[in-house]
C-alpha cells in the first residue's frame, strides 16, 4: 500500500525533518488536521493502519507442487520409526545402516517425517562410501526421490545408479567403490587381484578405499597384501590396514600385538587407610586441628597427615629451643611448613581465624564522640543499617524511599573516604535499574577515617558537600570533574553541586579535550528527560547537561582537528550520541547552538574565536 | 482358629516407567537414572502412607544421599548437589518404586524424611487454606495495589514520551543504536512493574536485523505499544473485557486461584493440537493450543518451568483430553486454565479448514483485540513454494510459512503434493506449523 510506505519513509527520516502524510483507513473518518505533536499523530495513524492492514489481509496465490505417486511399499512399525529418530537424533549406538538394510531386505519404507533427517544425514557421509546414501535412497522411496527434485543437497538419491563394469574404467570414486563392494561381495577372489594390480597406481586416498573394501569377506589369503600396505607410506593406509590385520582371527599381526601387550600389564593392590586415635586436653594437636578445619573450610586440603607432622615438627622446635611444651612461635611455624607448605597467605588466615579472632567490640553510647561519629550512629539508627565486622550483602530496591536512603548515605560516606560499603557488580542477575548491591563491612580503620573526615563538617551531608567542593577545586584533569559531578549526583548533594559546575567551566574553557564530556552526556540527558530510579531532580540534571553541551560546541572544532583513523571513527559516534542528546533535551537554545557549531565543522572553516557565550564570568582567556 | 488380617496398606496407585521418565528434565538424566535403579546402590529405601517415598542412595560421598519425594506434587528433596530438578537419585527412586522393588511395610520413614514430610504437608495446607487470594492484611494489599498503578502509570507515560522521541528523531538512528538502546528502556519499564511491556521492547531489538522491511515492522511494533499506553492511560472508556486484556498485555497477571475461582468451567473433549516451546531468559514456556470438539472454542494452555526442571506433560499433541477449562477474562478469551482433567482419550484428526476461513476468523478477533499476534490455525492444505515455502489450499489460496520455522522439510515429506491436515499458529509474518497428521491418522510434530 502506497500510503503505509509513505508513513514508514516518514518516520525513517523523523517528524522533524519531513510532515506527517495524510493516511486513509478504510472505515475510519480521517480529522482535517489535527492538532498535537506530529510524532503522537504519525504514531497514532500507524496504529490504525497496523491493524486494518492485519485484519484485511488478502491470501496470495502460489503454485502448487506435483504430486507424487503413491509408495507401493508399506512403512515399518512405530518402535522401529522410533528408533530411527533416536538414531538419527544422534543417541550412541549408531545402527543406521544395520537398521537400514533390515528395513530395505524386508521391503519397508522410512516414515515420512524423517525421511529429510535421514537425507541430511546420508548426504553427510563421506563420497567414498556410498552404501549408506544407496540405503537412504532405497529406504525413502519415491517420496525421497519427490524431496530430491525440490532440495539441490538430496541430489544424490536421483543420480545415483547401480555400478556396471563401465564404473571401474570411467567412473569416479564413488562408482568405483560401488563396484569394488559389489565385486568383494560376489567373488572376494577376483577383487583381491584387481586390488592387488591397481595398488601402486593409486593414490592414498584410493588405497584407504581399497582397504575398506577388503575388510569386507576378510581371509587368510588378503593376509600379504594388507601386510604390504602396513608399510605404505600413507599413516592413514598404515592405520587402516593395522585395524582391519588386528580384526583377522589367527594373522601375524594379531600375534605380535598379543604379545606385546602382554608385557605391559600387571595388576595392582590399593592400600587400607590407617586411623588416628586422639585423647582430649592436649593442647597443641588441638590447636593444629583447628587450623586445619580453618584451612578446610576455605577448600584447601588439609589431611590428618599433615596434623601429626605439624605436631611433632612443633614438639620437635620445642625441644631444639629447650622448652617444656611447644608455644605460639613453634606452633605457628610448624603450621607455616607443613599445613600452609610455606605458604605466608594461608599463614595469615590461621593467625586472624585463630590468634586474633573476630568480634567487634561496642563503645557506650555517652563516650564523647567527634559530631560526625555522633551524625553517622543516628543515620545508621534511623535506617536500620548496623555495622558488622562480618561482610554483609545487601541488596537495594531504589523505589522504596529507606532504601533510596541508605544508597544515599553509603555514597556520601565513599565521598568522604570512609569505604564502608563497596559496590557490587552483577550479583543478581536483574533486568530492572532498580536494583543496587552492595556489600557492608566495618573495620576499626574507618573510625579513625571518620575522624579525620570530620574536619569537612558536623554532619554526613555537610561534610560530603564540602568535600566534593574542595575536591573540584583541587582538580586538574577534566574527567575527574566529570566523574565527581556524577558521584555528586549519586550522592544527592544538590548544594555541591553549582560549585563543582563552575570549576568543570573554568576547566573545560583550558582544555581542548573534550572527549569525555561527550561521552558522559547522553546518559546524562537520558535520565533527564525519562527520568531515573533514584528521583533525582530533572531540572538539576537538565542544568548539567546544558553546561556540557555549551562546553562541548566551544571546544569541538577544536578537538576535530588533525585525527587520525581510529580517533575519526570514535569521534564520529560520539558525535552521533551527542546529536541525539540535544535533541531530546527541552532547551530551543541549546540545540541551535549545537547546530551551528555542526554547521561550522561541516563548512570546514578554520575554527573561529570562541562566541560570546562560551566566556563565563571569571574565566581566564 | 482366627485368620490374621491381612493388613491394607493405602499406598498411592503405582506409576508406570513411561510417566517417571517424562519428568526427567532432559534425557542424560534419564540414562543415569535408569542405571542407578538397581537394589545394590539403595541399602535403605521405603514407601509410606498416601504417596511418600524415601530412600538412601550410595553415592560418591562418604555418607549416602538421602532422598524424600512426595507424590501428591510431585515434589522432591534430596541432599545431592545437583542443580537439576528431580535429580538422578529421586528418579532412580521412583523407577524402582514403579517397578515395585520399593518396601511398603518398612514401617515409619526416618527422623529426617518424617520431618520434611510433615512440613510440606502443613505448609501445603496453609496454602490450600488460603487458596481463593485473601491476603492477610487487606490494608497494605490495598496500598501495594495502589502504588503499583502509580508506577504503572508514570512508566507508560515515560514510554509514550520515549517511542514520540523515536519517531520525531527517526527511525533509522535504530539500525546504529546496538541492544542497550531497547535494553534500557525496557529496564525503565521493569522498574515500573509492566514486564509484559518490558518484554515486548526487548524483542524489538533484533528487528533492525531483521532485513528487508525492517523499518515497517519496527513502526508497526512502535504503534501498538503507543496504543497500548493510550488505552492504559484512558482506562475509564474501554468495556470489562477489553480492559482485562489491556492490563494483562501491560504485565498485570491474574493469580490462578483467582481465576479458578471467578470462572465458569467449560466442559469439553478438548483436542490437543499443537504444542510449542520457547525459552526466554531463564524461563521455558510451554503453550499448548486445545479444541473443542463439541463446543468448537480454542483455548492456549501456558505452562512454565524454570531452565533445568521438566515441563508439564500432561497434554500429549495427538490425544483427547476430557477436561474442564476455566478461561482468563478477556476481550478475546483464549488462555486457559485446566481445573481437572477426567480422562485421557484417543484422538482422531481435526476437521481442517479453509484458508479463508481461518483470515476471517482472525479478523473478527483482532476487531475485539488488535494487539493479537498468535491465531490458532487448523487448515488441509498442500506445501507449496511461491518461491518461499507456503501451504496452498484446494480453493487456491496460499499462506506463506513463518521464517523462523525454517525449511519444514518434514511438512513437505509427509505431504509429498497430497493436502494433510496441519495445526499450528497465524501470526502476522506467517504460519506456523506445528503439528501435521499423516493419512494413516497418526500424528506428527514438526
């Protein structure tokens, strides 16, 4: 339908650059002209002509294909039909051609629906062995021969035909092969001799063949000419005629093989495990046994071998130092030798499991603490998130406002250097943004962080606002103000976040790299127009994004100049994502600006001193 | 001289090979199985009460494994770390018991399958208690509800804004914008608690690669989302069973419960026709289209299973199934729910129809749901290629073949130029076949 094209083109190219047509739906009256945003009318029409279009549809006409005649033979059974799925499906033992040539010698033919399987199958196969393809051929029918005329793969079931003597003289391989079996099959004799006279004139392929005819009627009397060929100089002959010598009851080879394998076997005895029998109340096997459930339950094997030796080697230090009983130092060193063999990691791990344990202690709460402490224990209180020397995972839903809360928090506290909590990539597989992992862990250290970081203020949030301040000031590279201004927005510290946008003007007004920026704005705009889980202020987003934009346009014709391939490339999608990024954004002025900076590349002038507007009050020129 | 009583013991009624093996999640499990069904690797094993089975299996550990299944469920526990669903011990379990080498009369089961037992039994009961959906705080379901229609709302008027967006900027941006450009999006959808939506826009990122006329189907998609989100959004106007089938397409389900209950059962010798599954995600689905004979309705059965446990088996493609169905309230009833199935019948092959009588049948539905993209088709017709496979029927008309469902080079066989009877599903790019009778009457998946 012409006018379901001319909608499609339409939408292609956008409702910004071309009309909404004017689309007739059978059936429905269409409005003059209505008002609205021309992309809900495109998308509206769409819809009725979907489904009009859906429900009217017409049959088309095709050819039918010939009918074929019917099979005369009658098909097997069920289970037999079954089994040749099974077959066919690839389950172990492969019978195809047993099941084949007993249905073909009792006049059955393969069930239909499997009769394609079975022709892929047999298509499969090797040239150099046609019997399984004349099997599926017999085996198929006319029906087979119907499928060959539609599919150019099956045309083997059609142009094959039973091998005369013109097969060995003119035929290819196939029809040799055909012949050879047939021959093997009649009079093993006088294809033993036409092997034997054809055998240096043939290539190695030839000769593979021509063992793997010979290992059909096997006698003594083929014995010389396969012990010949257990010399040729093909490994693949050799191989071949090993297996079918090695099949032959009573030839040399089959001896020789005998024997030498007889000199390699013997048989072999295990070993009964020994028992430990313990008494209580002895300290130091008690202690190395508990280091060593320790190590178990990390996954490291650790043996009651290992404990005894540990246990004499500790006695053993104790009397070369002259000491009653053995102590910490000779303890922990038999366990570094023998339970940890050597190892200073798995040393550390029995010295914190064991020597130093973990408990965390608690302070009463009238103790005077620094204000930031106090601020901290009163959030933590008041969103139920206890500290614990045990890691701990937790798992935030962002649309509940406690679990907003506490995101909120952790980021702040990230802000400050105080790393109670480390994000977690991927813990539940999650295919909404609502999710957010994280992991919880108290050191004693961060008390002392958390100290420190209260010179920024008297609670959480000031502190965190101050810091990021101090942080954008110190700054010297523009992807670190980038990547604070997203921690800020992270954090929700709205009262930051002016300052840390006028350091990233000041920077960007110095810098010609503005790769970066555009590489963080399309997300930015994204969650400023859709908006985002965590509820953050559009508008305040909106603000950010419009300052990127104005620093990207001032620096772009800069940064476009002299790239090589790669960077072109790169360079070419960021600007891509960044077109789309102003054009969802509200702001009329914003989108001018970036078309003209667009038109100036395009014109290939040299870049021209930076307009008015790039300049903001303070910066240095 | 008295006769001692012969004790009745009220043991479930034995299973056969056949049905343990089909719960079997694939077929490695079922090899394995039947080799670990032997006396010699089971010291301990029993059969107590109305349907429950325990027994030790000695395994590679030190400590044999022990396995409990319940038979009223299935279900089943054993303390093996394997992740499938049952798992090779339980099935060895209960092909012994099918092939009744299983002890009735050992007495009680141990301590630890008593106790699983006993909680399943209670926790059974508690759910059976409150079966028809009461909620124990009607409060706090009333503000979940509430809170869920909210986000609901703002996500579809999100997504309204996001598909305006994509066609006012145009829509060959798409070909270049990769997965994550749908990926996000239906995140977005996701957090609104709409995942039917969310669905919907995950599959449309493989359209742009769809080749020729990618751009027609990829607006036809945008446009029926966009009145999904209208209609949603004007939800005062549309008659009950439209606005059943509008909140069920935005990823309102209904419990089944609810269902069962609020439902008329229709009574039927429901035909299994076809059968499909699809996997999604860490989801397999199985839907299984059912006629009636005498009422002449179609119906589509869904089931699911997680990835690594069997799906349900209970309708086999070829049988008839005397059943009665409970449908989901819609503007176009199709889902359906089995409430009880009676028995188990032969089927014969359905009457097929016509070509044309399938489009009109379609059309009248997607008058009353123009979102519907899955049509039950029985027709006789006769492969044909015009030049992409199509079936032809005897007035001449002709369908073309989905291209997902390939070549179907068995439909062709079995045909080989004579018409066959053939079910599957219309959707708007093709049919596809599912199920085919050959002239012996004996039935075919494809």
């Amino acid at each position: 339908m012409s006018t379901w094209q001319d909608l499609v083109t339409a939408s292609l190219l956008g409702t910004e650059r071309t009309a909404v047509p004017l689309v007739a739906v059978p059936g429905v009256p269409t409005p003059a002209d209505a008002p609205g945003d021309p992309a809900a009318i495109l998308l509206d029409r769409a819809a009725l002509l979907t489904v009009a279009r859906r429900g009217g549809r017409p049959a088309e006409r095709a050819e039918p294909l010939p009918a074929t005649e019917p099979d005369p033979a009658p098909t097997v059974s069920p289970a037999a039909g079954r089994r040749l799925a099974r077959m066919l499906g690839g389950e172990p033992p492969d019978l195809l051609a047993e099941w084949l040539t007993a249905a073909v010698t009792r006049g059955r033919r393969a069930p239909a629906y499997l009769l394609p399987a079975l022709l892929d199958r047999a298509r499969r196969v090797t040239p150099a062995d046609p019997e399984l393809r004349l099997l599926a051929a017999k085996a198929g029918g006319s029906r087979a021969r119907w499928l060959a005329g539609l599919n150019p793969d099956w045309t083997f079931v059609t142009a094959h035909a039973r091998p005369g003597d013109d097969a060995w003289r003119l035929g290819d391989a196939g029809q040799r092969r055909g012949y050879l079996t047939a021959l093997r099959a009649h009079d093993p004799g006088a294809a033993r001799e036409l092997i034997a006279g054809n055998w240096d004139a043939a290539g190695p392929d030839e000769r593979v063949m021509f063992v793997n005819v010979m290992a059909g009627g096997l006698s003594l009397a083929d014995e010389p000419l396969l012990e010949a060929a257990l010399d040729d100089r093909s490994a693949w002959v050799r191989k071949m005629a090993a297996d079918v010598l090695a099949a032959l009851p009573g030839s040399a080879l089959a001896q020789r093989m005998a024997e030498r394998a007889g000199r390699c076997l013997r048989l072999d005895r295990g070993i009964r495990g020994t028992r430990l029998f313990r008494s209580p109340g002895q300290p130091v096997e008690r202690w190395l046994a508990k280091a060593a459930a320790v190590l178990r339950d990390e996954g490291i094997p650790a043996s009651s071998a290992h404990v005894i030796e540990s246990v004499r080697l500790a006695e053993a230090l104790a009397a070369l130092r002259g000491r009653p009983l053995a102590g910490l130092e000779e303890v922990t060193e038999a366990a570094r030798s023998v339970l940890c063999e050597g190892s200073d990691l798995l040393t550390a791990l029995i010295q914190r499991r064991l020597v130093v344990g973990e408990r965390l202690g608690t302070v009463p709460p009238a103790t005077p603490m620094v204000p930031l402490q106090r601020d901290l224990q009163d959030q933590q209180r008041h969103l139920r998130l206890r500290p614990g020397a045990e890691p701990r995972d937790y798992d935030l839903d962002l649309r509940k406002p406690n679990d907003l809360a506490r995101s909120r928090l952790l980021y702040r506290l990230a802000l400050l250097d105080v790393a109670w909590g480390t994000p977690l990539q991927g813990r539940t597989p999650n295919i909404g943004t609502f999710r957010e992992s994280w992991q919880l862990t108290w050191r004693p250290e961060l008390d002392l962080a958390l100290i420190e970081a209260s010179m920024w203020g008297s609670t959480v949030a000031a502190a965190a606002a101050q810091r990021a301040r101090s942080i954008a000031a110190g700054a010297t590279a523009l992807d670190e103000l980038t990547a604070l201004t997203e921690r800020c927005l992270l954090a929700d510290l709205g009262d930051a976040l002016p300052a840390v946008l006028a350091a990233v003007r000041d920077r960007a007004a110095l810098e010609v790299d503005v790769t970066h920026l555009m590489a963080a704005l399309p997300a930015l705009v994204r969650a400023a127009r859709y908006g985002d889980v965590r509820g953050t202020d559009p508008a305040r987003l909106g603000e950010v994004a419009v300052e990127m934009i104005t620093r990207v346009c001032a620096g772009l014709p800069a940064a476009v100049a002299s790239l090589d391939e790669t960077a072109e490339q790169a360079m070419r999608e960021r600007i891509d994502a960044v077109n789309s990024a102003t054009g969802l954004l509200a702001d009329g002025a914003c989108r001018d600006r970036w078309l003209d900076t667009l038109a100036v590349l395009a014109r290939g002038d040299d870049p021209p001193d930076p307009p008015a507007w790039a300049w903001a009050p303070g910066a240095r020129r | 001289m008295s006769v001692s009583r012969v004790r009745v013991a009220t043991v479930a009624e034995r299973w056969d090979r056949v049905r343990v093996l089909a719960l079997a999640p694939d077929a490695p499990s079922q090899r394995v199985a039947q080799s670990l069904a032997s006396g010699r690797a089971w010291p301990l094993a029993g059969a107590a009460g109305p349907g429950a089975l325990w027994g030790e299996c000695r395994g590679s550990a030190v400590t044999p494994y022990r396995t409990v299944v319940d038979l009223t469920g299935p279900a089943y526990r054993c303390s093996c770390p394997s992740r499938k669903f049952p798992c090779k011990h339980a099935l060895a379990l209960l092909l012994l018991w099918a092939d009744g080498s299983v002890k009735d009369d050992v007495g009680e089961p141990p301590e630890w399958a008593a106790s699983w037992l006993t909680a399943r039994a209670a926790k059974v009961g508690h759910t059976q208690a409150g079966e028809p959906g009461e909620p124990k705080d009607p409060k706090t379901a009333a503000r979940r509800a509430e809170q869920r229609e909210a986000r609901v709302a703002t996500g579809l008027a999100e997504l309204d804004r996001w598909l305006c967006d994509q066609v006012r900027q145009g829509l060959a941006a798409s070909q270049r914008a990769g997965y994550g450009h749908w990926d996000d999006i239906a995140a977005r959808m996701v957090d609104a608690q709409a995942p039917g939506l969310a669905e919907r826009l995950r599959a449309l990122a493989s359209v742009p690669y769809s080749g020729a006329g990618w751009d027609g189907r990829l607006l036809e998609e945008y446009a029926l989302l966009r009145l999904l989100a209208v209609a949603y959004r004007r939800s005062a106007e549309p008659p009950p069973p439209l606005l059943a089938t509008i909140r069920s397409r935005v990823g309102f389900s209904l419990r089944q419960a609810d269902v069962l209950a609020g439902g008329q059962p229709v009574r039927d010798h429901w035909q299994v026709l076809a059968r499909r599954d699809l996997k999604q995600d860490r989801i397999r689905t199985r839907r299984t289209w059912l006629r009636g004979r005498k009422t002449g309705r179609t119906a589509l059965v869904l089931s699911f299973a997680p990835a690594g446990q069997a799906l349900d088996d209970t309708l086999t493609v070829g049988t008839d199934a005397d059943a009665d169905l409970v449908f989901y309230p819609g503007a176009v009833p199709l889902r359906a729910v089995v409430l009880g199935k009676h028995d188990a019948l032969d089927g014969s092959p359905p009457a097929g129809d016509t070509i044309a009588g399938l489009l009109a049948g379609y059309a009248a539905a997607l008058a009353a749901d123009p979102w519907l993209d899955s049509w039950p088709a029985v027709l006789e017709v006769t492969p044909a290629r015009s030049p992409a496979p199509a079936v032809s029927d005897a007035a001449g008309h002709a369908l073309p073949l989905h291209p997902g469902a390939g070549d179907c080079w068995p439909l062709f066989a079995l045909s080989a130029g004579h018409p066959v009877t053939v079910a599957g599903e219309w959707t708007p790019h093709g049919l596809w076949p599912l199920t085919a009778w050959d002239e012996g009457g004996r039935v075919v998946p494809l």
